[in-house]
C-alpha cells in the first residue's frame, strides 16, 4: 500500500530544538544506525529502564540490518528519517535532496510499515531546501538541545559530564549508534541515565 503523506505548514516545518520546558522531560536521540554493534546495546538498556528514544537511522544502514530497524519499532521507539547515505544537504540540489528523503521514507515504511514523521539533516545543517522538502513529504525537523560530540569519541567520562552539565526540562540529547566505534556512547548512556533517572526526569518519543 503507497503511504498516504500530509504537507506541513511553514510553523510545522521549523526546526524543534527542545521541548516544553515546563516538564521535566528529555528526549533521547540516537543517530546514524542501525548498526548491529551498538544498536542491540542501545535497545537493551532502554529496555531495562523503560525508556522510549527517537531513533534516526541512516537509510543504506537500515537497508542492510532490516530486522534491527524492525527491533526498534517493535520496542515501542520512533522510527525516524537521517537520509540515505548521509551528506552534508546544504550544497545538494532539490531532486537530490528529495531522493535522499523519500528513499529514506519508503524503506522505513516498507520495513516497518510506519511512515517516519521526524527527520533530522546530517550534523544538524539543514537549508531552505531541505526544509521545503521534509515539509512536503510530511517530516518535522528535530535538532537538538545538548550534544555531548559522543561521535568524535571524547572519552566516556567527556560525554556523560556534557550531558548532566547541559541537560534540563524539555532538552533534546544527541547520541550515536552508528557511524563508528560507538562503546563509549554505550558506556555513557549506562552510567547517565540511572542518574537522569534518579534526578526525577522521564523520557519521551515527540509525537509529531
Ligand atoms: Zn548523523
């Protein structure tokens, strides 16, 4: 069955960097996957603290580990959109911006049959373009509020201390699954979020 898609307005289109902050809420994000070294740790120990996160896979990734992508939905997590082959958007023409979504969309759909309704451009750098293309095929943008730079593998300490530092009501937390060695993401998320916990925040996947 095709997916049925809803352009957004230009308001829905904006960029979400955070959350209400009148609750203590955060949103836990977990880019670049699947990859079946880190997103299998990943899923556990969500599990095994009851948390539901938004996860933004890459769509050549999720091609190759299809019952990973399946996983994750399965969980109860978001399934969203991070593009194809993630490139850097901001230099690439409207057709081709467009095929790096859509393709994204359709596996995801295929593969789960959930159509995404969140997307987030590689390293945060969205355009005009890729604005007006996410909005007509029915894609919020998520950025984010804290990022502990868990990508350029700064030392698990760096990346909890970031985020206890950083993280209040209503943030949006940038984690990595995929994209590299990510066993000091993993270490990170075991070690912050019993503390995020026990400092009385919930989690939670933003409904679009
Ligand atoms: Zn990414």
């Amino acid at each position: 069955m095709q997916p049925v898609r809803r352009a957004l307005s230009e308001a829905e289109s904006k960029p979400v960097y955070d959350l209400d902050p009148s609750q203590r809420v955060v949103a836990l994000t977990i880019d670049d996957g699947p990859d079946p070294r880190y997103t299998p740790q990943v899923l556990a120990l969500l599990q095994q603290h009851g948390i539901r996160a938004t996860f933004f896979l890459v769509g050549e990734c999720a091609v190759e580990h299809p019952e990973l992508v399946r996983e994750i939905a399965d969980r109860g997590h978001h399934i969203a959109n991070h593009t194809w082959t993630h490139p850097d958007l901001r230099h690439m023409s409207e057709g081709a911006v467009r095929d790096e979504l859509e393709r994204t969309s359709d596996l995801l759909h295929k593969t789960t049959g959930r159509l995404p309704t969140w997307f987030r451009a590689p390293g945060g750098d969205f355009s005009p373009v890729s604005l007006r293309v996410a909005a007509d095929l029915g894609l919020r943008n998520m950025s984010w509020t804290v990022d502990p730079r868990d990508w350029s593998r700064p030392g698990t300490s760096s990346i909890i201390d970031t985020v206890l530092k950083d993280v209040r009501p209503g943030s949006i937390v940038l984690n990595h699954d995929g994209g590299g060695d990510r066993s000091q993401t993993v270490a990170a998320l075991k070690a912050y979020l019993p503390v995020l916990i026990d400092s009385g925040y919930c989690f939670t996947a933003p409904p679009n």
